[in-house]
C-alpha cells in the first residue's frame, strides 16, 4: 500500500529546487531517478538520512521512502527523534530541515538506534546514485498536522502552512545581517552557541521570537520590496 498521497497532502510551505550536492540529514526531498527500470509517474518522496561517496560508486544519498511508510508508524518513530526546544526547532527550520535532534547527524547512530527497529519493517530504505537524481525539491512536512507538536509550540518555530520555504530563505538573509552569524552553515552551529549569539543581539530567547514574528510578519506584507532591501 501506497502512503503516497497522504503525506503529499501534509506538506506545507511549497518547494524549493536544491542542488544535489548540498542534500544534508533531515530534509524531505522530493526528485526524478534515471536510472528507474519502470515508468514510475510520480517523483519520489524521501526523507534524507545522509549523503556518502561509496568510491567506485560515486556519491549516493540514504534515505526513507516516506510512502511505504504508514501513518502511525512514521508518529511512534518521530515522537522519538524530534527536538522540543524552541531555539532548535528555528535552528531546523532556517536549516530547511525537519525537527530532528543532532543525533540524525551521526548517520551510522541514528539508523542503528531509530531506522532498523522501528521502519525496517516496511521495506523503505533505500540508497540513490546522487549522479541520476533529477529535478530535486525540498520540502516540508506539517509537523502539527502529523500531530507530533501541540498547538502550544511557538507558531515561528516551525514551518505550517501559512508560510513558504521562499520567505523562510529570505528570513534567513535579514537574521545574517543581525546576527552576525551565517545561517547558510547553521549546521556547524552548535545551538548552545546559537543562544549565546541571540542573547548577546536580543538580550533573550523571548524577544527574539517577537522579532521573528514581527519578521514573519515584514516579509509576508512586503514580497516584492523585501529582496531589493536585503
């Protein structure tokens, strides 16, 4: 059975055409495979677990199918993995990633203690040739809709559906500029790090978030104006 359609209906905030190479753990992606051996119409859909260069094979990225996986079984494995602090989900979201917890950094860690014993069962991990993935997207799932956060989860931490990846980017510019920090390698930020910059910018945690919602906020009102500024 075919979860497809399912989670096509959960994605929120639209696309954004990547670069392969950049492909990094926790981000859902969505692409074309060449080397497919039957007519398959619909791109496929996959959870980015890590991107590794196998030597004679080339670069090739690990992933979870999302479409074999069902429903409650995706909820038990995320309820495990997910980060709850509010500077690490706005650290996720401006890294175009789900709310995974650093552990899905250390690929070999997080598929021995999470992938094998709670996904393996439905037959959805796989492994592509970067070389013969075309047309790659980013995306992002509704996680409130998947119903992992409560609705008490800070509306600026996570992506929902009156947002899009677009502004999100452009979010991130403004931050740079503010912060003094590039946002474009928050990966190798650590988030203790992170919240020792906000607060020494933003005297704390709290007004920083009203300024991300007054941000959110800018961005949505001014959409042909906000690129000549940044």
């Amino acid at each position: 059975m075919s979860y497809y359609n399912f989670y096509l209906q959960r994605l929120v905030g639209g696309n954004i055409p990547y670069t392969r190479h950049r492909l990094s753990p926790g981000q859902i992606v969505s692409f074309r495979y060449q080397d497919e051996k039957n007519s398959r119409k619909l791109p496929r859909m996959v959870l980015v677990l890590n991107r590794i260069n196998l030597g004679g094979k080339g670069p090739m990225v690990h992933g979870i199918t999302l479409e074999n996986v069902p429903y409650g079984a995706l909820y038990k494995f995320l309820k495990k993995v997910i980060v709850y602090d509010t500077i690490d989900l706005i650290k996720r979201k401006y890294e175009l990633k789900g709310p995974f917890g650093e552990i899905i950094e250390r690929p070999k860690s997080f598929y021995k203690t999470y992938v094998k014993p709670n996904l393996m069962e439905y037959d959805c991990y796989r492994t592509y040739k970067l070389v013969s993935m075309k047309q790659v997207k980013v995306w992002m799932l509704n996680w409130k809709k998947l119903n992992v956060y409560s609705s008490s989860v800070s509306d600026v931490a996570i992506i929902d559906k009156n947002d899009k990846l677009s502004d999100i980017l452009t979010e991130r510019k403004i931050l740079e500029k503010n912060l003094g920090v590039s946002l474009s390698n928050i990966r190798n930020i650590s988030t203790g790090k992170l919240k020792e910059v906000i607060r020494d910018r933003f005297s704390s945690e709290e007004n920083f978030i009203k300024i991300l919602e007054n941000l959110e906020k800018f961005v949505d009102e001014n959409p042909d104006d906000i690129d000549k500024k940044i």
